[in-house]
C-alpha cells in the first residue's frame, strides 16, 4: 500500500497537507515497469495520471516509422501523464520505460472528482501542474532555438 511518505517523494504533492494526502492513498496504484516497457502511447486516452517514485521514463514523439525523437526524461519524483487530470483527451507523446521503473498512478476517474471536491487541493496541485508545465516549456523553447541557431542555414541569414 502506498503510504504519506512515498507521496511525498513527488515533487508536486510537497505542497499537500496530510489530509489531503490521506484522500490520495486510496486511490494511488503502485506499478512497476521493466526496462523498455511502454507505459502509454501518444494517441491513447489519457485516462491515467503517473508519478516515478524510483527509475527513469522517457517522454518520445515518433516522426516517421525510422525516427523517434526523445522530448525528455521523468526523473524519480516526477510526474508525467498530465492529460488524464488536466483534459482527459489523448496522450501526446509515448512514455517507455528506460529502466526498470516504480510508478505511482491514479485513474482520471479517481483524481478529477477528489480535486473538483476539494478546492483547496484543486488550486494547489493546479498551480504546481503550470509551474512544470512552464519549466517543460522553457526547456523545449531552449531546446528548439539551439536546433534553429545550429542549422547549416542560420549562418547566411545571420551574417
């Protein structure tokens, strides 16, 4: 059973009292995932929302049929899967595990009503979600402007 504890080793849930980690317990599942097994694909309903409490998952968009591309790794105490709480629609990206890896999950089903129920832990988790969000966009933004500057072409047009 997954305890107080192990929530708190999710970055996201630092910010949550105890009573309302208390209401998360119930509905957390603990999954293990072997080294290369899929956890969800882009496209798939994101019916689930997933926290890494030990292990490595790797976030990758696949752009043709020999092309993956790696859009970043979930850390332990990281959480990934954001569409099950924040929109319920499809998954935009595939999530493999890189090595064998202990998740924590929770069911839209399960979580949406409990932060629709207790406002108090909605704002909170609410306001943690765009704060990752932002850092993930940051990093992407970062990522691209390097891709762009490096390109072979940038060099006629900068001059």
């Amino acid at each position: 059973m997954v305890s107080k504890k192990d929530l708190r080793l999710i970055v996201i849930l630092r910010y949550l009292t105890d009573e309302m980690l208390d209401k998360l317990i119930p509905v957390t599942e603990q999954l293990i995932f072997e080294e290369g097994e899929v956890i969800f694909k882009e496209g798939n309903l994101a019916d689930w929302f997933y926290m890494l409490k030990r292990g490595k998952i790797l976030l990758e968009k696949r752009i043709s049929d020999h092309v993956t591309v790696s859009l970043g790794a979930i850390k332990p105490g990281y959480s990934f899967g954001w569409s099950a709480v924040l929109d319920g629609g499809p998954y935009t990206s595939d999530a493999v595990s890189a090595e064998t890896s202990e998740i924590f999950s929770i069911k839209r089903g399960l979580i949406v009503p409990l932060l629709e129920n207790d406002h108090h832990m909605g704002n909170v988790l609410t306001q943690r979600f765009l704060r990752e969000v932002k850092s993930r966009l940051d990093r992407r933004t970062e990522q691209f402007l390097r891709s762009v500057k490096s390109h072979p072409d940038m060099d006629v047009l900068l001059e």
